[in-house]
C-alpha cells in the first residue's frame, strides 16, 4: 500500500510543478484502479478526459491490467465510462 501512496503523491507533485503533465493526471487515476478505487478512478479519469482529451496510452495500459486479470471489473468501468 506504501508503494502506491508514493506514487499517488510523486505523481501529485509532478501535476504541480507542471499542471499540463497529462500522463500524470492519468496514471494517478491508474493507481486508483490498481487498488481496486473506482470512485475514486472515476474522478480522477474524469478530470484526465476533461482537461486532455481521450488518451490511447491510458486505455492502453487499462487494457493490459484486463489481460493481465488484474482489477478487471474497475478496469473495464473506467474503459466503459471514458474510452
């Protein structure tokens, strides 16, 4: 759990010294759906989608975490919902 709250917090203050890190905004959405937080990945692939579009690279790796049968059903929401 450690692990994934240092990269939440890296990832927090990359999109502070560069509000226009886009890959930031969604691996912190990423993070939250490693750990099983779909509403918590709703928000944040929200404010991705909003403020930067659709990103293949996101669906990308979401895809991958679905072959990998890793948190598949919050994966597949977050697909559903924003790609």
């Amino acid at each position: 759990m450690g692990a994934y709250k240092n990269a939440s917090q890296a990832f927090e203050k990359a999109i502070a010294l560069q509000p226009k890190l886009r890959d930031a905004y969604f691996d912190l959405g990423l993070v939250d759906v490693i750990q099983g937080n779909v509403e918590d990945a709703r928000v944040r692939y929200g404010q991705a989608v909003k403020s930067f579009g659709k990103y293949d690279g996101a669906a990308d790796l979401l895809h991958q975490l679905i072959q990998s049968k890793y948190q598949v059903g919050v994966a597949q929401t977050i697909l559903a919902e924003f790609f």
